[in-house]
C-alpha cells in the first residue's frame, strides 16, 4: 500500500523524521522502504501493512496530512483524473449533505474548479445533496478538512503529479483519499493551554519536541500497522532532558508512550514548571503509568546522579543565548560554546553505547550572515538524518555539517537541529 504524506514548513526536518520512523532497519514491521519526495510538499512512502494514519498523526510533529494513495494515472489528462475522481468518491458512503474537496500539489495548471462542478453535478443526478468544500489555495488546508469532517463523514481527494525530470512535464499523477491531519488544536491546547510557561526565555513548540523525539529512538508503541504492541526498547527506555525549561519535550514524549523520563535543569522554577506540566498532561491525557525524575542540576553535574551508560537518548533545547535586545556575540558566541562543550563530555558518561543525542545549537541571525557555535564533540560524530538516496535531492536542505536549520524569517536566533551518536573505543 502507498501512503502520502504532507510536509510541514521544513521539508527536509519532515523527511527525516518520516525516515527515523519508517527507516528503523531490517526487521522494522512495516519493512524498510525509503521515501520517495515527489516535491516540497510531499512524500510517498510504501508500506507492507495497513497504517492507523489517525494514530500516526498525532505522533508525527512534522506532517500536515496523511493519506492512502487510491489510483495512478499515466498523465495529467483532466478527462482521466475527473472519471477516478467519481470511482473513489462514488464508493464512499453517504449520509446527510455530503461534503468533498481536491487538493492539488503540483505547478502545471489544473482546473479545480471544472473537478469540482462535474463532480457535484455527478452527485446531484443519483439524488445526491452535497457540498464541494473550497479553500484559498489549491490545497485545502488541515483546518478546513478537519472543520468540514472531510476524514470522516467526507472525502478530501488529493491530486500529485510527478515529473520526469526538472521542465520534462509530468509522467504520472497519483490520487490519494486523506485519512488524518494534524491536530491543530490539541497542539495549541498543549502549547498554551499549559498551566506553566515562559515566554521571557522561549519554549520550544510541541511538534518540534515530537520530531527531536522520533530523530532520537524508535517509537515504543508505533501506531503504523494493526496489531502493533509495545516493544521492550520503549517500556525500557530512559529519555532524558537536561535541560528541560517547562517540559515540554518530556510531556510529549509521555504522551508519545515513553514510560520512563528523567528531566533536569539548573533552575528551580524550571523544575517547578515541569513538575506542574508532567501532572496536568498526566490528568488531561489520563496517563498513569508514567515514571518521571526531576533534578534542580545543572547539565554539568549530570553524572553525580545520574550512572554511567543508563541513558538510552538524550533531547534537549540548551539555553540558546538571549533572545531579546541587542546581542553581543563576541560574548555571546564563546560563553555558549563553553556550555555546550561542558555538557556534551558529561553526556558522554551516562549515554548507553550507541546512543543518540538530539540537540539543538543556536544560529545567529545578522542582515547578512549566520553565525554558528562550534563546540568540542567530546567523543560524538554527527549524523545525517537523511537518506543516502535522498541526500542529493534538490529539495533537501543540509547545511556543511550534515545538520538541518529550524526558524522563520525575523527571528535573531534559529534553530539548528543536531543527530549527535556515541563512538565507542575499541
């Protein structure tokens, strides 16, 4: 079966993670299938088994939409689209007003709105009332499939041609029927809805916690195929965020079914505001069997209370120097490298062997340059989160050192996001 996926606002930072989920390696339950990236919005993945996309989703920080591929057609002939358009639409059941809309993900012109009025038309003459849903752009956007019920008592159809090669025109067009999109509001309910925050020193948005998480370890409880359980790696498990702030990284790892977290952090409110997050995500989402740590520590402090080789990933958002006001990076800049450096070598004590990191180094932002910090890897190599048939891809964005850049226009300082593995000496 072939399912697709929408990306987020970073292609490439939803590439890797529908790679780290779907690409664990030889035995994986889904088999071991690299993506295909038809464009910068979309990626079709092909699986052995049966995918709970609404399960999925809510796991999945960096895609928009999921969807099972219906029918491939050899060109964008609007005759063909329109008449399998129908076929799938026609085998849905209906009750009530029924509601559709298309999405089209492609840059040659297609007229949507012919689609649609055949479509409704179609509908209308086996005594059909229906609505055709609409949206701005050519691509409805999760808002609107989710306020039109278009996964449920609706359809949402969504069109992707692919292309032979840059100006050579499209060689085939894939229709694919959404099962799930991403859920805006629980997300919003979580970032802030939360009974602890602090905006003065930034908080890192739920779904990019849910990226660093699934770049970091193989999901404990995967909600890819029917009748998947719970594998021993993720009751097991130990996650830690030594730099935890509000928590925000151990409350979605707990809803994700991590069971065990240990949070740290030099500041006591931080630690206060974690605590007070873990039990409002524990009472709102009826978790139970969760088992959390907290410690007042700094990250330097780590291995005098934490053992050696008992981790099995560390995410974490450092501090990343001030975010308001005039920045000073020749301060700055060595101060936080100094940090970083301190914190790796400790990392590397309590890290079980072959163990990842994901962290997050700050980039500087200036009218004309970026400014990067260069820490001791103290014993870690970097890794390219992408895969090897991808990494040449046009679309793909990494910078020199095999990391992926996070942040949006106007913002002083971005995110890089940084795969760190444990080498061990022979």
């Amino acid at each position: 079966m072939k399912y697709f996926f929408v990306l987020g606002n970073n292609p490439t930072l939803s590439v890797a993670e529908i790679s780290a989920v779907f690409c664990r390696g030889v035995g994986h339950p889904l088999g071991c299938q690299t993506p295909l990236l038809v464009n910068k919005n979309i990626c079709i993945f092909k699986a052995d088994k049966k995918i709970i996309a609404q399960e999925l989703i809510k796991k999945l920080g960096g895609t928009i939409k999921i969807g099972a591929i219906n029918s491939e057609i050899k060109s964008l002939d609007i005759e063909k689209i329109k008449k399998q358009l129908i076929k799938i639409i026609d085998k849905k059941e209906k009750s009530g007003k029924f509601k559709f809309g298309f999405s089209y993900y492609g840059n040659d012109k297609l007229n949507l709105k012919t689609l649609g009025m055949e479509t409704k038309k179609h509908l209308k003459e086996q005594g059909i009332s229906c609505r055709w849903v609409t949206g701005r752009d050519r691509s409805l956007s999760s808002v609107i499939v989710e306020q039109n019920k278009l996964t449920s008592s609706g359809i949402e159809l969504n069109i992707f041609p692919l292309t032979k090669g840059e100006h050579k025109g499209v060689s085939e067009v894939l229709i694919g029927q959404t099962l799930a999109v991403q859920p805006f509001k629980e997300l919003s309910f979580r970032d802030y809805g939360r009974p602890a925050r602090d905006d003065h020193s930034g908080m890192l948005p739920p779904k990019l916690a849910q990226i660093m998480i699934n770049l970091a370890v193989p999901h404990p409880n995967p909600p890819l195929i029917r009748g998947g359980k719970d594998s021993k790696a993720g009751q097991g498990g130990v996650i830690l965020d030594p730099f935890c702030g509000s928590g925000t990284i151990l409350t979605e790892a707990m809803l994700m079914g991590y069971k065990n977290i240990i949070g740290s952090d030099n500041s006591k409110k931080a630690i206060e505001d974690t605590e007070k997050n873990i039990n409002w995500i524990k009472k709102n989402y009826q978790l139970s069997t969760v088992n959390y740590q907290l410690y007042n520590k700094s990250a330097a402090q780590l291995s005098q209370i934490l053992k050696p080789n008992t981790i099995n990933a560390i995410i974490t958002e450092p501090y990343l120097g001030p975010q308001r006001g005039k920045l000073n990076l020749k301060k700055i800049i060595p101060e936080l490298k100094k940090l970083y450096s301190a914190s790796l070598k400790e990392f590397k004590k309590i890290l079980k062997p072959h163990s990842r990191i994901v962290i997050i180094f700050p980039v500087f932002r200036t009218q004309n340059t970026s400014r990067y910090i260069t820490p001791n890897l103290n014993g870690f190599k970097v890794i390219n989160p992408i895969p090897a048939s991808l990494q040449n891809n046009k679309l793909i964005k990494l910078t020199n050192r095999q990391t992926i850049i996070y942040g949006r226009e106007g913002q002083k300082v971005w995110r890089e996001i940084v795969i760190l593995d444990k080498i061990n000496k022979k």
